[in-house]
C-alpha cells in the first residue's frame, strides 16, 4: 500500500463538516506545541491579564498595515518563547516554538488531509507495510538542511531514537528503526497499529547535523528499557542541550537575528523542502497570547490568527472588515485535578462538581456560540462518539447535566455536610481550591472564573488565578496546582490521541514531573481497569472493530471515573486578511477548512504548496 495510509477517519470527516460552520476558538491549540519537558523554572505566576469576553475588544495600537516592499510576506501570530529562556532544540520545554509553523522549518514526512482521508507525502515520498511487520518510507531525495548538509536516512533515524529517549508514543508500537540506504527508512512494529503510522509521519525531523552523537549514543542504547539509568542519563543531557542555532530543512529558516520581544522573521530557505513552491519569501509571526495580538490583528499587521478571541473581539475583527474562518479543534478546556489532594482522589467529588457546573454557560461565557458544552464526558469529541460507540452503550453514559441536588446527593453520601458558611466539609477538612488557567489564554481564562463562582456558589470555594502560560504547562507538569484548566481532546479522529492528551501528557513517564498523579489502575463497578493498558488497547492492531471495543470500554469507564471534567468544545474564529499581503484564501466550502487548526493547519498547508498567494 503507498501513501494512502487511511485513519478509522472516514465517518468522522463528515462529521467535522457539520462542526466547521461552528462559531469560534479553542485550546490547547493555543499554547505552543512542547515535547516532554525539562525543569520546572520558578518565575513567579502572572495575574490574569484577559479581560472577559462581554468587555470590548481592544483598539488597534500598532500602525496601519502596509505590504512588503515586494509583496511576498505572510505575517502571523504565535506565542513563542523569548530568549534568553527560548532556544533551540526542539526536543525539550522552552523551545522557542513556532506552534502550527513548525511544519515549515523541521518539516515532518507527512501531512494529513481529512477531507480525503489520506496522508499528503512531505519528506516521505511513499511508504508500504510490508512483511514481518515492517513499515518502510521511501524519502525525498534533493533536500538540503539550512546548515547545508544533505537530509538522508540518518536524519530521521536520529530523530527516532532521540524520540525514544524523550518517552515518544510512536515508541509504544515500534521497536527499532533502521536505514538500508540514504533514502530509505524502515520501522519495526512491535505492536501493530492504525494509529502508528501517524506518530511516524508526523514528527518533526531534526538534522543529524545538529544531533548525530546523541543520536548514536541512543541508539546504541535501544536494547536497554527507555527507563535504565543509561537512559535517563542520556534524557537529562538532551534536555539540557542547546544548539548554536535553528536548523531546519523545510521551505523556511530562521533569521536569528530578527528576534524580538514582537516579532520574528522566517525567510526562504533555498534547498528546503517546496522552497521552490512557496509563494512568500518571508513569515513574519508576531509575538504574544490573546491580549497582545488583538490590537495587532485589528492594526491589519496579521494574515492570519489562531489565538482564542472572546465573543466582543470577534466582532470588532468583521466591523474592521476581517474574515472570521471556522473550522473545528475536536478539544476544549477541561478541569485537571491534582490527586494528591485527599478530596479530589474522591470520585464522588469530582462527579459532584461535573453536575454542579452549567458547562453551557461557561462555553458561553468563554467563547459565544464557539463554545459548545460538552454531553457525553467520554474524552474525546462528542462528534466522535456515535463512530465509536453503539447505540447501547452511548444509551450507558451519564451526561451529568447541571442538578445541584444529584450533587449535593454524592458529596452527603461521601461524607461531607454543608457548613453554616455554605461551604462543603468532610473529615478531611472543607472544599477550598485554588484554580489556575493559563492567564494569557481569554477563552481559558474567562472559562476559570466563571467555573470558580459556579462552584463557590455551590459550595465548593474556589479561588482562580491566572499564570502565565508557559509556566501553567510547568507548573502542572510539577504537581504545583490543585485545580487547573487544561486541554482535553486532540485534532485527530481517533480518540487514542484525545486519551493522550486527557491522561498521558501530565502523567509520567511523558511528563517530567508528577503532574497530575492519577492512578492508572482504577476500581469501576468492582473491577480493576488499568487506564494506561485500555489507551494502549484502544489503537492496537488494524481491526477497528477491536478497536471500538476497548474504546467502549475506556469511555465508559472514564465516564463513570472522570478522571478529568471535560466543559465545552471550542471551534476556531481566526482572523484572515485578504487583499493587503495575501490575495484571499479558500471559500468557507472549501474541504481544505475540514482539516482541524492545530493538528494538520490548514493554511500551513496552503502555504507548503504554493495555493496561499500574495496579494500582488
């Protein structure tokens, strides 16, 4: 089979058809993508700086827009990390970051296209699954790295095994990698699955240039458990690595010296992959969170925007003459608890906050008609659940819609009664929680204070704080919180990745520290379910149907657990300019706004093969 290598996606497309005439934003879609982190820094926590979504949008600050000298530069926005604290091995935390950009500078083997339910071959030419398990890619030849040297084989297999060191997914389902020529790479699979090939293609690939000896040296330690002493040694000086400078193999290059604390600057990288085909010879991307980027959107200094926009921003964007673009994120904002705290380990406590929350005023409140309440709590997108479930078992699952009185039913049966001062107590002592959400974020924000006076009012005192959004990654991934919003879900149609993100991503081994310390060995309906083993079953194989089983399975049981509190899912409201720097982009009908913003970018897309053209 080439390289039409097809997800169990194909019903879910039509699906997100329905979703893309949504209304607006998302969420961890927002934040800049990082592998497993390092060291948790210890800079103080920011105060919210958001304003809610029903206060008017910002006037522009910056000065009008004007084209390039030219006519061939894109400008866009994103969040990426300053240096000093920014830097650039993309394997670790504080990575500067180049969010959906990424694609454009360590360009993966592939792409996917959804409304055609295949993979769209990048670096990777082709690729077959052949006998004995093996998965062979077929790459582009001709592709020069921005340093010079030739992209090979060697660079995906240092990649690879860097990866395993760093506790990658793919590595759950593959057991070695080897390169029989220059243009050739194989992958063992050691657990067979749909969902494998997706965490091949689409990692970023980093030059051997820049990575070869540490690269050798894990890969002479693949015998070893990704776990041995050796190992983490290895881990530890990855993550402490830093190289001289940024070097990429896609159509873009950084100019190091173009960074500021507003912008930076990619140019063409002659060599790179579809450097020949891309229509600007320049990115710029403007630095900063929703705050920052409303002013410079509503100056027309932006193309293109994926940041959270509150309801009263969005519309002074269409009174500027933007156009608002919609397509879906299969995510949203969810409360993550901390389970060394004695109350939230309690199931009873957490089903009693799920029913005591109106999720669809918090979407509401957050984010308009973009953000819609979740119903079915399976973790992951309710567009999904009838691809996956059967009638019968959906018919199982508890919607937890908003009843105080179920609420204050499990907490009495849990042993807690309601204080004089209306709030709840137990043994253990009162529900008093902190709650932080990423301050910068106004959709994530705005979603945290109004979950705060929902549960206050019920009599669960809680307390928010923002923190700035690239120490709220840290802080959870360290166990420093007791409630926080984070992302649940994935831009993927198979909900392993949603299970990922709900419950691997702060949890060891992939995050650095104890995050959220869930157990994954739990009790449902008196029997132990191991959590971790069910996300692992749920993509193992080729069989979907099995497949839907241990999926049923999980949903039910997450269900019942809620290890985390899904509240609503988000749709995009990007801001597009068309007619300054970029003549326009697709209809609204075109099926390339089917792909998700943050998993495979559609403009990112648009860009890599030349459809996005400049307005001159």
């Amino acid at each position: 089979m080439k390289h039409r290598f097809i997800f169990p996606l194909l019903i879910s497309v039509a699906l997100i058809i329905a979703a893309c005439g949504g209304a607006p934003a998302t969420q961890q879609s927002e934040a800049p993508t990082a592998a497993p982190a390092a060291e948790a820094t210890t800079a103080p926590a920011a105060e919210p700086t958001a304003a809610p979504a029903e206060e008017p949008a910002a006037e522009p600050t910056a000065a009008p827009a004007e084209a390039s000298a030219d006519g061939k530069e894109f400008h866009g926005a994103w969040p990426y990390v300053l240096p000093p604290k920014g830097h650039y091995n993309s394997f670790v935390t504080d990575f500067l970051g180049f969010g959906i950009y990424q694609d454009l500078l360590e360009t993966p083997l592939a792409t996917y296209d959804w409304a055609n339910a295949q993979f769209i071959p990048w670096l990777g030419t082709e690729w077959t699954m052949d006998e004995d398990n093996w998965f062979t890619v077929k790459l582009r030849e001709g592709v020069k790295w921005s340093d010079g040297s030739d992209f090979t084989s060697q660079d995906v297999v240092t990649t690879f095994y860097l990866a395993r060191v760093m506790s990658h997914a793919a590595w759950r389902y593959i057991d070695q990698v080897e390169a029989p020529d220059a243009t050739t790479v194989r992958f063992h699979f050691s657990t067979p699955s749909s969902v494998a090939p997706r965490f091949i293609l689409k990692l970023f690939i980093r030059p051997h240039s820049v990575y070869g000896e540490l690269g050798e040296r894990a890969q002479a330690l693949a015998n070893e458990p990704a776990d041995s002493e050796a190992n983490q040694a290895l881990r530890q000086e990855l993550t402490e690595f830093r190289p001289a400078e940024y070097v990429t193999n896609g159509p873009y290059k950084l100019d190091h010296s173009s960074i500021t604390s507003s912008r930076l600057t990619l140019v063409r990288n002659e060599g790179g992959f579809n450097a020949d085909k891309v229509a600007f010879d320049r990115i710029v991307l403007f630095w900063g969170e929703t705050p920052d980027i409303t002013p410079v959107v509503l100056s027309k200094e932006v193309d293109y925007a994926t940041h959270g926009f509150p309801p009263a921003t969005e519309k002074s964007f269409i009174d500027n003459g933007l156009r608002i673009i919609r397509p879906a994120t299969v995510s949203g904002p969810a409360i993550f608890f901390n389970y060394n705290n004695v109350h939230l380990a309690k199931p009873e406590v957490r089903q009693a906050m799920a029913y005591a929350v109106k999720r669809d005023e918090n979407g509401i409140v957050s984010l308009g008609e973009s953000g819609v309440a979740v119903k079915y709590m399976t973790g992951f997108s309710d567009s999904m659940v009838p691809v996956w479930m059967s009638e019968g078992d959906i018919a199982k699952l508890n919607t937890y819609d908003y009843d105080p009185a179920k609420a204050e039913e499990l907490l009495t049966a849990a042993g807690y009664t309601k204080g004089g001062d209306g709030v709840w107590a137990g043994p253990d002592g009162r529900l008093e929680f902190e709650l932080t959400a990423p301050a910068e974020f106004a959709d994530w924000s705005a979603a945290a204070e109004n979950l705060a006076q929902q549960l206050t009012a019920f009599g669960i005192a809680t307390t928010f704080r923002g923190v700035q959004f690239q120490q709220h990654v840290q802080d959870v991934q360290q166990g420093n919180f007791v409630l926080a919003i984070r992302g649940w879900g994935a831009g993927n149609p198979h909900p392993f990745f949603s299970y990922e993100a709900d419950l691997l991503t702060f949890n060891p081994p992939v995050s650095p520290g104890p995050g959220m310390n869930f157990p994954f060995t739990q009790t449902v309906n008196g029997t132990e379910v191991d959590f971790n083993a069910l996300i692992t079953a749920t993509a193992e194989g080729m069989d979907e149907e099995a497949q839907k089983a241990a999926v049923t399975e999980l949903a039910l049981a997450f269900n019942q657990l809620l290890p985390i509190v899904p509240l609503w899912e988000r749709y995009g409201n990007n801001p597009a300019l068309e007619g300054v720097r970029v003549a326009s982009f697709p209809p609204d009908d075109d099926p390339i706004w089917l792909n998700p913003v943050y998993a495979d970018n559609p403009v990112v897309i648009l860009l890599m093969d030349g459809r996005l053209q400049p307005a001159n």
